[in-house]
C-alpha cells in the first residue's frame, strides 16, 4: 500500500462470460487503477445468489471463467488481490453485524432493488437476501477499508447506501470506516451486434472467450444503418453501430476519413467491418489469446484465487477483530 493513494475495491456477480462491453467499460479501467491504488477484486458469487439461488450447479465453473477473463484483461495478482466473497467467510459475519444497524426502510427504498421485484418470477416474493443486497455490499467494501470504489452508474445507489450505513455504524461505535467514493469511468456503452447494448440477455455479445474467427464471423453479421442499403447508398455513420467501433479502435485521421467517404456513399459496409473487424483483433486479440492460455492452464488460476482468499482473509481478520471490539463482542474470547 505503500505511496499508493488508498485502497480499491469492486466487484462482478459470475454470471456469465464476459464480453467486450465489459472489457471497455469496466476491465480497462480496473487494471490502469492497479499502479495508483492497493486493489481489492471480488468475485460475488453469494451476491449472484440473491437472484439465482435456485440453481447453483454450475457454480464452480462459472467463478473460473469469471476469473480467466479477469486475468486475461490484465487483472495482475502479483499488484492486486483477485478473491472470491464466500472464500472470505467474514463477509458473512460482517455483513449480519451491520444488517443490525441498517433499517429496512433504507433498503426498500433502492431502485435496483423496486427493479428486482418488479420481474420476480418466484411467487413467493423476493428473499431475505435479495432485500439485503447492499448491505452485503457494504460489507465487501469496508471489509478492506476502501476509500474508492470504481462502479458503473447502475450501482450508485448501493454506494449511497454503504456510505449512510457507514456513517450510522460509526456514530454508535465509533469511527471504524472511512466513507467510501464511488469512480465513474467514463466511456461510451458498447453495442452488440444487433445495435443495442451489448448484452448477454439480448444474445449480441462479442465475448472475450470468442476465437478470432468467432469474433470475424460476428462482425461481418452486424447491423448497419438501415438507410445504408446498397453499396453505393450515402450513409449515417452516427446511426451506424460499426461506427462506433471505428471510434473506439481506428485512429482519429482514419476515422474521419471514413466518415467522409460513408456519407459520400464510397465505402461499402462489408469493407467498413473488415476494417473495424482488424482493428478490434489488433486491441483486444491478445486479451482473447492470454484467455484461451488460461482456460487450458486452471490449476494457476485456483492458485490466484486461493492465494487471494488468504490476502483478503488477513485483512478481513483484522476488521472483524476491530468490529468485535468496538461492538464490545470480545469480551470472552
Ligand atoms: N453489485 C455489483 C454488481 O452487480 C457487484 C459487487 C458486489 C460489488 N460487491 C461489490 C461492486 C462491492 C463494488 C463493490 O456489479
């Protein structure tokens, strides 16, 4: 931790493979922040269950993958501390402990949490567990102490939430928790193939576990603007999805080039993709290449999690060792 600025941490649900949008909008960034602070990184697997609680089998293989890919995208855990929640049992412990002081008023009242209910399929309601989400994310953060927390704009609220549960935590036990920032990055939503955002629900994703051809075949099929029929036609490149990828992987000098000769109607959009296609091997190839290294070498990637688990473990052992006290929950150990 040492000349670094504070400490770092966030964290993914392994609900799936990660793809491209995940990759711009969140992994770049998480790895440039690994020099300047002393990085945390979570995978959330009991948060996964507030949700997916009912089927839980192919949980093991989903952690892999979600650690493969965090690797891959330049997690490093020689600077960072990559771990899953429930290998770091205190998390329970803490996130019980402030469940006492946080009123449930607070958590009805989260909008992630009036968005879950609302498309709940299981007729019993939402669980116990689904309402407390954010108070087990609070515990993950201040387990480590973290000062900053990178996040997207959709987990803001859980920030809020961790701050006020801060703050009346250190009101009646004194002040334990610094309050934790949240660190938007800014960038601009990736789209899937079909022009929306790029999903895993809409089924348009370009994943990081993609081969080369995979992502060359998924290019070639992806939407343009649709006044753009025939080769000759002007286009839109503003309405055009490939373009967006031109912005992210093209030069700037090209990529105004390519502006002008799309509205000019001079360059076909079977062209534009193969373009865009080479550009985006060229950026993020080596990322899908590191990743198919490790999804054929696991035993390295257990050995980063449970040396992880045992870094987090020791800091974790601290808190909770603090946490105890101050709630006076020591007295006969
Ligand atoms: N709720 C986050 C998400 O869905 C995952 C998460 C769990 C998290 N614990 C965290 C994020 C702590 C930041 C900090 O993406």
């Amino acid at each position: 931790m040492l000349g670094k600025k504070g400490r770092i941490l966030s964290g993914h649900r392994p609900t799936g493979l990660l793809h491209i949008g995940h990759y711009e909008g969140t992994l770049r960034n998480w790895a440039a922040l690994q020099d300047e602070y002393d990085c945390f990184f979570e995978i959330a697997d009991w948060h996964a269950l507030t949700t997916g609680y009912d089927d839980t089998a192919d949980m093991p293989e989903r952690i892999e993958q979600i650690a493969i890919d965090w690797l891959a995208s330049g997690l490093d855990p020689e600077r960072s501390t990559l771990f899953v929640q429930s290998h770091v049992p205190e998390h329970a412990e803490l996130c019980l402990l402030l469940g006492m002081v946080t009123p449930v008023s607070w958590l009805e009242r989260c909008p992630t949490y009036k968005d879950q209910i609302a498309n709940l399929s299981d007729g019993a309601g939402p669980g116990y567990g689904l309402l407390g989400y954010p108070v087990l994310q609070a515990a993950d953060i201040i387990m480590y102490k973290a000062n900053v927390v990178p996040v997207g704009e959709d987990q803001l609220p859980h920030l809020e939430l961790t701050r006020e549960i801060v703050r009346r935590f250190n009101n009646f036990f004194g002040g334990i928790f610094p309050e934790p920032d949240a660190l938007l990055a800014e960038f601009a939503a990736v789209p899937g193939i079909d022009g929306r955002k790029m999903s895993k629900s809409y089924d348009n994703t370009i994943n990081l576990s993609d081969t080369l051809d995979e992502v060359a075949r998924k290019m070639k099929s992806m939407f343009t603007d649709p006044e753009k029929l025939r080769m000759g036609d002007p286009g839109h490149p503003e309405r055009c999805p490939v373009f967006v990828y031109q912005r992210m992987y093209n030069d700037p000098a090209r990529l105004d080039e390519i502006k002008m000769q799309c509205e000019a109607g001079e360059l076909g959009c079977v062209q534009c993709k193969l373009e865009a296609t080479e550009r985006l091997i060229e950026a993020v190839g080596p990322v899908m290449e590191r990743r198919a290294e490790l999804a054929g070498n696991l035993d390295l990637v257990h050995r980063v999690l449970r040396e992880g688990a045992e870094k987090a473990g020791a800091v974790a052992a601290d808190t909770m060792a603090e946490v105890r006290g101050a709630m006076s929950l020591d007295s006969t150990r």
